[in-house]
C-alpha cells in the first residue's frame, strides 16, 4: 500500500525537478572540481608550484572521486539516495571552506582528496535521480540528463564570474585566493540548500517501480562486463583527455598572453555552452543505444582540446572553449543513457557507478601526466596533444559498442 505521506506530497514538472537537480552536478564538478582551473594560476605564482604538483591537486581530487564512487552503491542503498545528494553536497561545502585555510601542500592535497571523496556522493546520486526523473517522461529523457549534467556549466559560469571579484577584493590580503575557496564554499552551501527541494519531492518509494528491487539486488556481480568493454574503455580513455584540458586551459591561456577579462570570457561562455548542451544534444542521447554517442562526442572533444595548440587567435580559442562545453557533459549524460537503454532497473545504479569509478581511473592519470610533460619541452602545448590523442582513442574504441542483448529484449 501506498505511503498516505506520499499521496499528499506536492509534485512538480519533471523538467523543473531535473533543472533543481542539476545544481548537484553544479556543486560536484563544476565548482569543486572546474573552479580549481581559475585558481591554479594564482596560487601556483604565489605558492612556487610546479606545473606537476599542480596537476597533482587535481588527480588526488579524482582519486577521491574514485573512493567515493566505490563507497556510494552501499550508501544509497543504507541511506537513500536523496539523502547521500544531500550529505555529499554538504561535506562538498566544508571541505571546499577548509581549502582555503592551508597554503601548505599536503593539506591542501588532502582538501582536495575530500572534496572529490564528497563530489562522488553528490554526481552519482544526482545521476541515478535524474536516469529515474526521465523513466517517467520517457520522450524527454535525453533532456532531462542533458539539464542535470548541463548543470555542471551552472557551476563554471557562477565560478568564473565570482572568482575574479573575490581575488580583486582580497588583492591586499595575504595570500587573497583563500577568499575565493570560501566564496565557492557559500556557493555549494546556497546551492545545497535549493537541493532540499528536490529531495523532499523525491521519496524513494516514487522513484522508480525498481527502487525496492534495486536495494535487494546484487550491484556488483550481475552486470555484463565484456560486452560492455567497449564503452568502459572508451569512457576511461575520455577520463584521461578531458581532464587535462579542464585543469590547465587557463594557465595555458595565460601563457599565451590572455588578459583576466578574456579569460573571465572564455571560461564563462565555455560553461554558458554546457548548459546549452542539454538541448544540443537530447535527441542523440533518446536514440544512440550503442557507443554512437560517446564516439562521436570524444572525437569533438578532442578536436576542442587541439585547437588552442595549433594557433592563440582568439576566435579560434573561443571556439575551442564553445565546442568543448557543448560536448563535454552531455559525453558524461550519453554513459547514463546507455545505462537506461540497456539494463533493468534495479541495475542502474550499478551501471552509473561502474562507469564512474573507471571514469575516475582517467582522471586520476590525465592532470598529473600533462603536469609532466608540460614541466619538460613543449610545455603545456604537447601535453594538450597527448590529451587529444587519448579523446581520439576512445573515440575509436566506443565506436565498437554495439546495443546490449537484454536491453533490446526488454524492449520488446
């Protein structure tokens, strides 16, 4: 029987369900992850950092999403996966404030490590919401992930747009960037606070007709690895190549004598495009069942990720920063769409979690491995081509995924 709780819980459109939502993705990616990028700059002059530590903030920044996206199955189905969005988005907010206490190194590695322990929580249960939000409008599904994950470029533009005020206005104080982690620790926390919303209206037993079967089900054994190989691989090998470019576009601009307001610009525009990609790229996500989807959308990463490379033209880095914030999110969507197209339900949060702990395997290699090559000869430049070729791999491997047999027969 019904929960008489749940009959008279209000309802809200799922589009504006999904739009509340993609603050999560906002908080998990785009402000404690992306919003780094502003500041390595800054406090790699002020602090005396190598092009490879660096990076590194970043790779233990993913090597805590690793740890996160292995914990996070276990604690939504102890918890609820409402309430494992709203821990995890929580935790985001301190461990983003406690950043900017530290000028040391190890600590600040350690913030780092947390914060992408807590931005797991908070992108692979949003994920698993808004897979849940579209089971219900199967017709704008591809829409309804597109927003979520589009809200990633809410949190880069909101950062972008932030960062440069608060550096501007602690420019006399010691150390200034600090002000900028706790301006983006009252971002998550303003953020988190519009989450409640859609927790609220999201009990677990309105979810899915799967949700109880899910819990029970075992999320570890059952999924079929081999022939899912093609798209895991083509996912990690994304992992590997976008990151790079994500965490030292900036630097890279700077190098190339970009002043703050064009900066401010490109990284604003980049994120305006992945909230646009939400529309751009809705029907391939409702159509593509195979790798069709990931292959294409990392072969036009990759070329974003070359363009800067081949020439400092602004109308071409522009376009190279446009190109990459449409593509790059809705690549993260398409994994979840596979996931929806081709296994059960009671699956799915198994599938969403297994893409992103290899997923975080990429990342974990591509920030360091750039930092390197880009502390030797050809600088940050060679190691942007070492990214594209990674995206461009992975473009050819996905492209060998064809639809899962059980998908197609619960089709039918």
């Amino acid at each position: 029987m019904p929960d008489s709780s749940d009959a008279s819980r209000p309802r809200a459109h799922p589009i504006v369900l999904a739009v509340a939502l993609s603050l999560g993705a906002a908080i998990s990616l785009g402000i404690t992850r992306f919003a780094y990028a502003l500041l390595l700059p800054v406090m790699r002059d002020d602090l005396a950092w190598s092009y490879t530590l660096a990076g590194a903030m970043n790779t233990v920044n993913a090597a805590g999403y690793l740890a996160g996206a292995l914990m996070t199955p276990l604690l939504m189905r102890r918890l609820g996966t409402a309430a494992v969005l709203l821990w995890g988005s929580a935790l985001a907010s301190v461990f983003m404030a406690l950043s900017g206490f530290f000028i040391e190194a190890h600590p600040l590695l350690l913030q780092r490590f947390l914060a992408g322990v807590a931005s797991a929580y908070v992108f692979i249960s949003g994920g698993l919401l808004a897979a849940r939000i579209g089971s219900r409008v199967p017709r704008q599904a591809g829409l309804v992930l597109g927003i979520y994950y589009g809200g990633v470029g809410t949190g880069i533009a909101l950062s972008t747009l932030a960062i440069p005020l608060l550096l501007a206005a602690a420019r006399s104080a010691p150390h200034g960037w600090r002000w900028a982690w706790w301006g983006l620790a009252l971002l998550c926390v303003l953020a988190t606070l519009v989450l409640l919303w859609p927790a609220r209206l999201l009990p677990e037993q309105e979810l899915s007709t799967h949700a109880g079967q899910a819990r029970k089900a075992d999320l570890t054994q059952k999924l079929p690895w081999l022939a899912m190989a093609p798209m895991l691989a083509g996912y990690t090998l994304f992992g590997v190549g976008y990151i790079g470019y994500m965490t030292f576009v900036i630097a890279l601009l700077r190098d190339q004598g970009a002043s703050g307001t064009a900066i401010t610009v490109f990284y604003t525009l980049l994120g305006l495009a992945v909230i646009a990609s939400a529309r751009i790229w809705a029907r391939l996500l409702d159509q593509a069942r195979g790798g069709g989807a990931l292959a294409l959308l990392n072969a036009l990463l990759g070329v974003a990720t070359l363009l800067p490379v081949l020439t400092g033209a602004w109308p071409v880095v522009l376009a190279s920063g446009l190109l990459f914030g449409a593509v790059f999110l809705s690549l993260v969507a398409s994994t979840t769409a596979f996931v929806r197209h081709n296994l059960p339900g009671a699956q799915w949060a198994a599938g969403i979690s297994a893409f992103t702990i290899l997923f975080a395997f990429g990342q974990i290699v591509g920030p360091t491995v750039v930092g390197w090559i880009a502390d030797g000869k050809g600088g940050l430049a060679r190691g942007f081509i070492y990214s594209a070729a990674a995206l461009w791999l992975g473009a050819l491997v996905a492209w060998r995924q064809r639809p899962l047999a059980q998908g197609l027969a619960a089709e039918r």
